[in-house]
C-alpha cells in the first residue's frame, strides 16, 4: 500500500504540464512484468500434478490473478475513472453469469442425451 | 460559421483551440476521456464476444472430461509458454508505449511501438507452427478428426500405451478441437487486427503526430493489446496446460 | 410581436441556413459526421425495412386466408405455397427485429434527439456514428442478396439443426444461409456502436449543471437499451460467427450429427435474444414517456421510479432468457428457475405503466396524433406485458408455447407498443425533424387505423392460440377459419394506416405548414433549438431548465407555436453559463 502510494507520489514529477492521465513509471511497469511472468511459472508447475477438479480452479484462479493484475497497472485502471472499473468488472460479472448457468443446465440435461445415443445404438427392439 | 462555438471557448481558460480538438467538445480532457470511455466499452464488448467460446469450452469439457484429458496432450505446452512470454513482454512494451507518448519520448514510443508489433509476429509464426502440424496430422475439428496411431504425442502414448486415434475419435476429440480451433483462432485473428493497429500507430508516430494532450490512439490501442493479452491468460492453461 | 424577445431574422428574405440545406451535394451526405443527417438516413432506412417486412406480411397473412388452397398444385414464385409461406414468415421476422425494430427508434429518433436534449453539438465519436450506419447499410445489402437468392425458411431464430440442412424438408439455399448469418453480424455490430457511442455521450458530453437526473427520461430509456446493446449483442455474434464455421465446415458445436448441442445455440441465442426485447421496448418507453408529459401538459409523475426501472429492466433482461427454453430440452429445474425470475420483469415494467396513467391524471390531456399513440401504447402493452406472464409460468407455457397465443404476446409488445411509439415518436419529432407540419386530422385518423387494424389482427390470434392453433403452418383446421380471416382483415387495415402516414406525412415535404420551433410545448431542450435546427443544434445556448417544466412556455397564436415565456428568458442561466 505505502510502495503504492509512494509510486504514485513519484509520477508528479515525471509528467509533462498539462499532460492528461497518469504516467506510471517504468519501476512499476517492469514490476508487474516481473509477478505475471512468475505467475506464468506457478501456473505451469501446478499443472504438473494432478489435483482432480482442483487443477481447474488453480489454473483459473491464477488466470484471474494475472488478469487482475493487467488490468489494474498495465491498463491503469488503479488511476483511472470509476466508471471504466465497473465496465470490466460488470462484464467479467456477466461473462461468468453465462458460463456458469448455461454448465449448470447443460451438466443436467446431459442424461437425456447420453440415454438418447444409447437407444440409438441400441439393436431394434422387436 | 456559429456563434455557439466561440462562446463555448470563452468559458475555458485555455489559450486557444487546439487543432486537434474536435468541433463538438469543450476541451481536451473531455475528449480524451471520451475516446478512452469507448473503448472501455467496446472492450466489456469483447470480453462478451468471447464468453460463447468460452460457454462452449466449458461445456464441451463438463461433459467430456476423460477426452479432454486424453487430448490435451496433442498440445505442446512449451510453445504455448513460449508464446505467453512473448505476449506478457508485448504488453509490457505496449505500456511503455502510452507512457512514452505522454512524455513526448519520441524514440522510445517508436522504439515500444516496433516491438510490441514484432512480438505479436513472433506469437503468430510459432501459432502457424502449431496449426501446420495440427492440420497435418489430422487434429482436427469435427468429424474431420482422423489421427493415425503412429502420430499420437509421445507422452499420451507413454502413459497410455493403448490409447488409438479411432478412440479419441469415437470419444468425440473432434469437439475439442472445433474449440481449440475457434478459441485460438478468434484469439490470432485479434492479433492480426492488433498487428495492424500498431503499424497505423508507427505510422503516425514517425510523423510525430502524438503528444502529451494528444496520445489517445496510442493509449487506447494498448487497452485493446492487454485484453487480447488477458484473454491468452486465461487460454493458455485451459487448453495446453490442464488435461 | 410580443416583447421582442426572440425575433426572428427575416426568414422571407433568404432561406434560413439549416442542417439539410448548409450544404447540399450528394456527397455530403455520404460522408457527413452530422449526427442529424445519419439519424435522418438511418429514419429511411428503417422505414424502408419496415415497408419491406410489412410487405411480407400482407403476403403471409394472405396466404393463412385459406386453411388449404383449394388447388393443392398452386404455385407462386416457383414455390409450393406452403414454401412461400415458410419463407414468408422467416424474412417477415428476420427483417422486422433486425432490421427494423432494433436500429429503429435508437438509431433513428434516439440518434438526432439524444445530443440535443443534452444542449450538445453531436454524439460524442461521430466517426463512430457513421461507421454504424454503413455496417447498417452493409447489413440491409447482405438481406436484399438473400431475398434475391431465394430467401430462407428457417424462422427469424435459425435454430439448428434444422437451419443448416438438418431438417428433411429444409429447402432453403445453402449460401443464402451464409448471407443472413454475415448480416446478422453485422448488424449487430452496427447496434453495438450505436449503444456505445450513446453511453459515451451520456456520460460525458452531458452539460455541467445537468446531472443524470435531470436528463429527460427518453435518455434514461436509452442509456439502458445501450447497456444491453454493448452487453448482449456480441454474444449474438459469436453464436453466428460460430454457426456460420458449423454451416461451412461441421465443426461439431452445434450439430448434433457432428458431436455439437443445438440446446446450446438456443442458450446462446436468447442469452442475447431475450435482452434483445428489450432494447426493443425500452426505447419506446422512454418515447412513451416524453409523450405522456408533452400532451398531458403535466410533469412527469415520478421520475426517478421511471429511469431506475428502465435500468432494472435492462438488468433483469439478462437472467429470463430460459423462458423461451421451457420445451426444448432444457433441465427441468432450470426452467423452474428461469420461470421464477421471469415475473421478476413484470415489476419495473408495471411501475412504468402506473406512473404514466398517474401523469395523465388530472393532466389537460391535449389529444394530437403523438398521444393518440400514447394511449395505444399503454393499453397494448398492458395486454402484452401480462400475456408475458401467463407464458412465463412454466405449467402454462408447456401448453402455449409455440402457439398463436406467442405470436399475439409479442406482438402486443413490439408492434402494439414498440411501433406505436416509433409512430409516436416521428408524428412527435417529425416538425423537428423537417421543419415541416403534417396533417392533424390525417395524422389521427392513420393512428385510429394502426389502433383498430392491430387489434383486429392480433385479439383473435390470443383465442385461436389457447385453442391450439399452432405457429409457423401453412394450414389449419376449419375451425380456425374466422380467427384467421379477421387477422388477415385486420392486418390489411393496419398495412393501410402506415400506408396513409406515408403518404401524408412525404406530402408535408413539400407542401406541409412551415413548423414552429416548438409546436407542442414540450419542455426538454431540443425544442429551444430552431425547426429545423441549425447545423450546430442551437444557434443560440439554450435556456437550462427541467425536461418537464411545461409551465416556462406559453402559447402564441401567431405563430402557432409556444414560447418561454420572457420572465424565464431572463432569470435562468444558458447552458455556456452554468459552470
Ligand atoms: C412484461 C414482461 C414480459 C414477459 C414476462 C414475457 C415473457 C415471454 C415468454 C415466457 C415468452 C416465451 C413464449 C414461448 O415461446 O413459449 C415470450 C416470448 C416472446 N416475447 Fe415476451 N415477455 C415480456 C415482454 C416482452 C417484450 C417487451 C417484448 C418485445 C418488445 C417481448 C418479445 C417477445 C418475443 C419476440 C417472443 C417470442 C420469440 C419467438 O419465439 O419467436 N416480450 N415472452
Ligand atoms: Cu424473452
């Protein structure tokens, strides 16, 4: 929090007059290069080992962290309007809304499928 | 031509219109903030565009988990880590590129510029290897999928020595790489378009056209770079990495 | 000539220099900017494409006048006419909701209205705007190639597997498929920028000293249809894109010969379809508002209950799609679930309508042409939005669904209440527009046809739909015989309203009374801007007040129009002056 801080401290003096938005300094940015690139590193290392269900929710989970991390430095939305924060918040909310539904229903149906192929291959019955 | 615009300058103590300021703002904060607040939305745009694929993937896999697993080794997972590098240090050089418009650091913006276009290169050449050797042996969507047992990844073979391409074709491996197939190359072609977008950005920037008050081209491009970027994030260990 | 307030320049002199005449090549059009000229292209367009899906209308409901042609061999256009009516129903859906419904009021109305009742001088990204309207145009082309192709019989949904040749008895073309999955597209990312350039302009080139609410409430309706736009249509798209590699290579997502799940497209489809409705109807909403309070000379009741439920029904908009799913092989208990949150919409949508007969109450109701929709508007969607619920219990729906009764339900409300207030919204905004007048009593006398027509059309289509008359067939049992008669008499009459509208209102191009700058009284700024406006909007800043502050105007019978009245003209700030 402080180290935040400080940076943001730091960029006064770095920005031109009259510049518009805030200029990270290349401390930061290489920083950041450096967590997602060792979070690339975690992420291929768990996957060496099988967890069952839990490698998707690792791989995932980490995904979400790097993501994060893009979009709060790389993409400066730490600095930036409110409003843009929601959109990909919002989205995000909705793009896992969909998934999430449309697996539930399909994980139930999939019965009726799965008995349909099998009557299909089934030999006629008399 | 109007009276309305000379009394719209008057209430902003701004020396003079810039050149660069359209006719229908105040200033040139509103119309950075404006172009900005666009592409924020055309980006919650695509993380939607992309959510069917991702909808697809999850539901294919939900309900295939053995093939998935069984499949995955036909992904090399060293190129697919190659090409997450590549793409981590081209939004990093994306970065740097917004920064160095709004410093009027006009080497280093060519400089970031040129290299976040090279790095998107390279991230397609090793794609196109991956795809030619996909296509080549068969790996392919749909019904199409006909793999012959001598082509089957070394390592599947290793750990199951009697798996054959007619099982993995009967199990459905043709779902898995109509997905991989649409996933990866919805993803390229956003790359493509990206390689594009920074040519124009080059362009511009040899002749100078950006600075401080005047960057929201390349700011809002890098936007678009970081999200192609995100979105390999989350593609990368769904379909090389988790079987 | 009272007080001297507003003179005018002489206007006999020279013709005043406006938005339509400042420049007047061919090519200036093409290529305008002018957030006026683009809404005033898209009005064409969309009035094309709805004369174009009601032409296919008339000639479907021609066909349903006999349950079986007495010459079984009857052929039109090379057809069957069970063919030709198969493919007259699917380009009559197609072109409605793509091409006409969904651009239609935002685009057209929302597009010249939107920037200038934020007292602003275009949309915040023009270039945007016109990139919109040629992906529209791009769109409109790839529907005329496949009409000219051979048309489609798929339906407006293009379900597969039937869609891509699935189906025994498909007899569509294969590229025509190609075509209307590219312009879908298209189209939708022609929607897209429009609701994207609408948010960005919301935001930020609303004046200071104008907050969210202060916006009149046609902007709040679109603000939220906006949302949807940006949030809903790409998953239209890439369910089509993705189709579209089905169709052409047979990948396996979709069908089920291939490995696919064509209960998935459904999913996908409506995830987008249902919010879709309501960037139909909300729109509408917001012109049905500004009506109610421009001619009921009353302010608006209850403002903020109006803007909140147009964002809840945006937001509702996303989790009901599964209503449209109860039969098709979705699971049980999600169809209980999505049944539930269905009657969820009903609340914001009935909030407006109690709000709007609470602004007429004790109004002067002043019954011109707009209001006359007004009041269609309220009663249709009253029937609309309740059928909706008897179809949103599941129980109900197992026996409706696919029925007469869905087709009157949605018709009520995109027809009953969305083209009655697009109707509304022209006859309101048409002197605006073009500077001209149309014919009041002509104008009145279209709305009572649209009113009678429609209902004629769609009332016996709720009975004979309970009774089991199914949708999308060619015949029908002769018990059905009356209903079906008096929808297509009904249809006819409705066909002739819109045909005499335009009719009157081309003829008021030339010959219409010059308007005034504000021939209702309304209260929200585009009408303190000359009719037609100037090529920036206002030539002069406009006066800041309340979009629904009547009482600043007064009537003035010279000029057949109303004023503000001079003590508001000097006591408030201008725009430019509010920082
Ligand atoms: C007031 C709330 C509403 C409710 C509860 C509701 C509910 C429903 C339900 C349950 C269905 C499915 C019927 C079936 O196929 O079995 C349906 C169909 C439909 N609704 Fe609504 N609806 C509402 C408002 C609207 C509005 C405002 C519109 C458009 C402006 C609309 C347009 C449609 C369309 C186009 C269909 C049929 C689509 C098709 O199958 O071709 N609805 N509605
Ligand atoms: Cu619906």
């Amino acid at each position: 929090m402080t180290e935040a801080a400080h940076a943001h401290h730091d960029h006064h003096h770095e920005g031109l007059p009259g510049t518009i938005g805030h200029v990270t300094p290349l401390k930061t940015l290489f920083k950041v290069l450096t967590a997602l690139l060792v979070l690339t590193v975690i992420t291929v290392a768990v996957a060496q080992f099988d967890f069952g269900r839990l490698n998707v929710v690792g791989a995932v989970g980490i995904a979400c962290v790097k993501a994060s991390i893009v979009s709060l430095w790389f993409m400066h939305l730490r600095y930036d309007k409110r409003f843009n924060f929601f959109i990909l918040v919002g989205s995000f909310a909705l793009v896992a809304w969909m998934i999430g539904y449309i697996l539930f229903d399909t994980v139930l149906y999939q019965h009726n499928i799965q008995e349909y192929k099998r009557d299909q291959q089934a030999p006629a019955k008399p | 031509m109007s009276t309305g615009v000379a009394d719209h300058e008057t209430k902003h103590d701004l020396p003079a219109r810039p050149p660069e300021l359209a006719m229908h703002f105040d200033n040139m904060h509103q119309q950075f903030h404006s172009g900005k607040l666009g592409m924020w939305l055309f980006l919650g745009q695509e993380l939607l565009f992309f959510c069917g694929l991702f909808t697809a993937y999850a539901v294919y896999r939900g309900n295939h988990q053995e093939m998935f697993h069984y499949v995955h080794y036909f992904l090399d997972w060293k190129l697919g880590a190659v090409n997450t590098v590549v793409l981590l240090v081209s939004s990093l050089t994306a970065a740097w590129s917004v920064r160095a418009a709004m410093l009027e650091q006009r080497k280093v913006l060519i400089f970031t510029l040129l290299a976040t276009f090279i790095c998107a290169g390279i991230f397609m050449v090793v794609k196109y290897f991956e795809y030619t050797h996909k296509l080549h042996i068969g790996a392919v969507w749909g019904g199409g999928f006909n793999v012959a047992d001598a082509d089957l990844p070394a390592e599947l073979v290793a750990k199951y020595p009697d798996m054959t391409g007619a099982k993995l074709k009967e199990m459905g491996a043709g779902s898995f790489f109509a997905i991989y197939f649409c996933m990866t190359g919805l993803h390229g072609l956003h790359v493509l378009v990206g390689m594009g977008l920074y040519i124009w950005l080059l362009v511009r920037a040899l002749k100078g056209d950006f600075n401080r008050r005047w960057y929201g081209a390349v700011d809002n491009v890098a936007l678009y770079w970081h999200i192609v970027d995100i979105i390999w994030i989350f593609l990368f260990p769904m379909l090389y990495l988790i079987g | 000539m009272a007080g001297g307030v507003v003179e005018k320049p002489a206007a006999h002199d020279k013709p005043r220099k406006h938005y339509l005449n400042h420049v007047k090549t061919f090519g200036s059009w093409l290529v305008t900017l002018d957030h006026k000229r683009i809404a005033m292209m898209y009005l064409c367009a969309v009035s094309f494409a709805l004369l174009l899906g009601g032409v296919f209308a008339l000639a479907l409901r021609t066909v349903l006048w006999n349950g079986t042609p007495a010459d079984p061999e009857t052929s039109i256009l090379g057809a069957t006419m069970e063919q030709f009516y198969n493919k007259m129903f699917t380009l009559h859906g197609a072109v409605m909701v793509f091409l006409f419904i969904i651009p239609g009021i935002p685009a057209a109305l929302g597009n010249f209205i939107l920037p200038m009742q934020l007292g602003a001088k275009d949309l915040a990204l023009p270039r945007i705007n016109l990139l919109s309207w040629y992906l529209y145009v791009m769109g409109l082309v790839l529907f005329v190639c496949v009409l000219v192709l051979g048309g489609l019989d798929t339906g407006w949904t293009l379900y597969p597997p039937y869609s891509m040749g699935g189906g025994s008895q498909s007899q569509h073309v294969w590229h025509s498929l190609v075509l209307a999955y590219m312009a879908v597209f298209i189209l939708g990312f022609s929607s897209i920028l429009t609701g994207l350039n609408f948010i960005v302009t919301m935001h930020k080139l609303r004046p200071p000293g104008m907050g969210m609410y202060d916006m009149p409430l046609f902007l709040w309706a679109l603000y939220a249809t906006s949302l949807i736009q940006v949030l809903a249509t790409p998953v239209v798209g890439i369910t089509l894109g993705l189709s579209l590699i089905e169709h052409m290579f047979h990948v396996g997502i979709f069908l089920p010969q291939y490995g696919g799940d064509p209960v998935m497209y459904q999913h996908f489809f409506w995830f987008y379809s249902h919010p879709a409705v309501y960037i139909m109807i909300l729109p509408a909403m917001g012109v049905q508002s500004e009506i109610m309070g421009t001619f009921s000379r009353k302010h608006i009741f209850g403002y903020k209950a109006i803007a909140w439920s147009s964002i809840a029904i945006a937001a509702i908009g996303f989790i009901v799609w599964g209503h449209h799913m109860f039969v098709s092989g979705q699971s049980p208990t999600a169809g209980i679930i999505f049944s539930f949150l269905t009657y969820l919409v009903a609340i914001p949508s009935a909030i407006k309508v109690f709000n709007w007969v609470a602004t007429m109450y004790k109004g002067s109701i002043d019954l011109k042409t707009p209001m006359i929709y007004g009041l269609n508007f309220i009663y249709l969607f009253g029937i609309g939005g309740l059928t909706g619920l008897f179809l949103a219990s599941i129980s109900n729906n197992v026996h409706l669904h696919d029925t007469y009764f869905v087709i009157a339900h949605f018709h009520m409300v995109m027809v009953g209440s969305t083209v009655n207030a697009f109707l509304g919204g022209v006859h309101l905004w048409w002197p605006k527009m073009t500077g001209r007048m149309y014919n009041e009593t002509l104008g009145r006398i279209g709305a009572i046809l649209v009113f009678v027509g429609f209902n004629l059309a769609f009332m016996p289509q709720f009975v004979s739909g309970t009774r089991g008359m199914p949708r999308r067939y060619a015949n029908y049992l002769e018990e059905f015989t009356t209903f079906h008669q008096a929808s297509t008499v009904g249809a006819y009459i409705l066909g002739a309203g819109i045909g005499l509208q335009v009719l009157y209102l081309l003829y008021s191009l030339f010959k219409g009374k010059k308007a005034p700058d504000n021939p209702w009284g309304a209260a929200s700024l585009e009408w303190q801007s000359e009719s037609p406006p100037d090529f920036h909007n206002f030539t002069k800043p406009p006066i800041m007040m309340g979009a629904y502050d009547y009482e600043n105007w007064e009537y003035e019978s010279e000029e057949a129009g109303w004023k503000l009245k001079p003590e508001v003209i000097e006591t408030r700030k201008t725009l430019s002056k509010v920082h």
